[in-house]
C-alpha cells in the first residue's frame, strides 16, 4: 500500500515537472510555473519518505526515487536563483549618496480593502521616496489624499475593474504618460523621475491582467504587455526601474524572457523570494510584485512590510543610482530565440515597442 501511494504521488510530480516542457497548453505551463516552490517542498519530503519506506531490493523503488530525485532537481532549479544560495545579481551598495538613492513602495492594496490606515502608517514610517498603489479606485484615492503633502508629484487613475493605479512621488515627474498598452481598461503609468542630485530616471509602472483558467488561459495580453516594455527598454541606455504587480512569479519563462530582452536587474536573486501574494496563506506565497533596473543601481535595501489587509504585502525597495559602482553588474543574456519570441507576443495582441511612450528628450 505505501508503494502504491508514493509511486502515485511521484507520477504526480513527474507530470506537473514534465507537461509543461512539452507545452500541451499555456494554461498548463501557467498554472506549473507558478507553485514551483511547492513542488520542490513536495519533492523533497517525498524523497525523505521513499527513503524511509521504499524496498531497494527492487528495480521499480529505485526507479521511483530517481524520478523523483530529477523532479526535485528540475523545480529547485527554477527557484534556487531566489534564495541565498546563489550568488546576488545586484551589488549592495557602498556609502552611497542620499541624494542618488530613490525609495520604492508598491502595494497592492486590493479595492474592496479599507485598511488604509495601515498603509498610511507605513507610508509615515518608511517615508518612501514614490509610493504606487495598484488595484485603487476612487475611494483609496481619498483616503491617501493624506499622503501628498510629502509626495506631492501625483498620477492618478481611479477605476473599479482591480486595475486601478496611483503613483506619488517626493521627487519631481515629468514626461508622464497615463497608458493602455494592450487592453482599454489597464492602465500604466510611464514618467520620468529627478532625483535630489538632479539625475533623471525612467519608470515604468505596470499591473497586466492574470492569467485565468476561465477567461484568460492563454495570458496574451499580459505576455504581450512585458514583452513591449522589454523591448523598449532595450533601446535606451538611460537609468531604468520598473515596478508594479506583473502576475508573474519571478522565475517563470515570461519574467525571465523580460529580464533576457530589457537587460533589467532583479535585486532578489541570491537575497530571496519575497513572495508577497497570498498573504492569508503561507504555503501558498508566490512573488507577484517586482522591481526591476539597469545596471546603473545598486541596492540599499529590500523588505516585504507587514500585511495592510490586502491579499498582498506590500514591497519596500531602496535604490543607489550609482553607475561606476554597478558596471559590471551583468544581466541574463538573450538570444535570437528570445527576440522573436518576445515580438510574436506583441504581433498577437497587433501592439509594439513603439506603443510605449518615450521621454520627449530622447526622441
């Protein structure tokens, strides 16, 4: 009977580890890229108990438990770059300049949500630099109001479909765009920032919709959404970040294929997950916000904050514009395969990097 059990579970684990390689459908690959981190658990304890329980004096356990010793390998090795086992992408910086450092929050705040306060508090005690709320309507845009005698530089876009979206900034914005890159009713925000040295940064703030096993398995338009801000970044040579709520893990194909094509940073590779979404669940946690930059930063510090009653945390990031410090920090490398793949995502949703709004300067 034991035999049975584990040898169903490890079929299990060989399907989720294996289908998706085989791309039977994108919803397949989706919902697998997800719970790597889960599965590698499963796999682990699973070796532990085929270990305990397993007769070795035949061919079919030892077969078991190579199956599920490479399942185990596969998953981990998706998820190993964002743990302190690896080696950090991003340097932390040195004795930076305060005036070159620039503070991130972005939160998530879920619309049905009325915890503001806590985010306020937050907000009080963290004094971030620029603050993005995602999923904020009307309401939330009231309630921060608060907010803006010390982030006084705003965009706002209140809606109540989950896609709406706030930036607040302590430093001045210019060049700002309010845009629908793929679809009509998801918004992001594209400006430039100066920071207090008087140094000029571009960011890209973005929230495309999720996949969904009901109404969007294929994440197209999510796809198509990253794929042309990668690309456009990958023309520029200026300071870049990009933040927001990609509802993507930070290991799947599409977020790596956006690191491949934009050349971006992702300061959590070799310092951890921080997996912000779900934060009612705790085995089921999944690093959905991100903040991505160029080479010309550094890192200062990174932090998932305490819960603000959304389902997800929200993610302090602070950053060194520190170019000398950071030249030699290297991205992951695209190939042909790549570049194509990323623009027969934007042929399918008919959109390009040309859609995404570029700085009057550099154009």
């Amino acid at each position: 009977m034991i035999f049975l059990i584990l040898a169903c579970f490890t079929v299990i684990l060989f399907a989720v580890t294996f289908l998706p390689m085989m791309r039977i459908t994108h919803w397949v690959v989706r919902a697998c890229d997800f719970p790597r981190l889960q599965f590698a658990v499963i796999a682990a304890v699973l070796l532990i108990l085929e270990l305990l329980y397993l007769p070795f004096e035949q061919i079919s356990s030892c077969l078991i438990l190579l199956i599920t010793l490479v399942c185990f390998c596969i998953q981990l090795w998706w998820v190993i770059p964002y743990t302190r086992l690896f080696s950090k992408e991003v340097k932390a910086s040195e004795n930076p300049d305060h005036r070159s450092q620039i503070t991130l929050l972005t939160s998530n705040v879920l619309t049905p949500n009325r915890q503001v306060h806590k985010l306020i508090n937050l907000i009080k005690h963290h004094q971030p630099d620029v603050v993005v709320t995602l999923e904020s309507d009307q309401w939330w845009e009231e309630q921060l109001s608060v907010i803006e005698k010390d982030l006084p530089y705003t965009v706002k876009c209140p809606l109540d479909n989950l896609y709406g979206m706030h930036v607040y900034s302590r430093f001045p914005l210019s060049d700002t765009s309010l845009s629908f890159l793929v679809e009509d009713d998801v918004p992001s925000v594209h400006t430039n920032l100066t920071l207090a040295n008087g140094q000029v940064v571009r960011i890209h703030f973005l929230h495309p919709a999720p996949p969904s096993p009901t109404e969007n398995t294929q994440s197209s338009e999510r796809d198509a959404e990253i794929a042309i801000v990668a690309r456009s970044i990958a023309d520029t040579d200026e300071p870049v970040i990009v933040t927001g709520d990609l509802n993507d893990v930070a290991w799947s194909t599409t977020t790596r294929l956006f690191r491949k094509i934009s050349g971006l940073l992702d300061p959590r590779v070799g310092r951890g997950m921080f997996c912000t979404f779900h934060a009612s669940f705790p085995f089921l946690r999944w690093p959905l916000d991100h903040v991505f930059h160029s080479s010309h930063f550094t890192l200062s510090h990174i932090e998932r904050l305490p819960s603000i009653g959304s389902d997800h945390f929200p993610l302090l990031t602070q950053l060194a514009l520190t170019p000398k410090q950071g030249q030699d920090q290297e991205p992951i490398n695209s190939d042909e395969e790549d570049e194509q793949l990323a623009k027969n995502m934007a042929q399918e949703e008919g959109v390009s990097k040309q859609d995404v709004p570029e700085p009057r300067n550099n154009t």
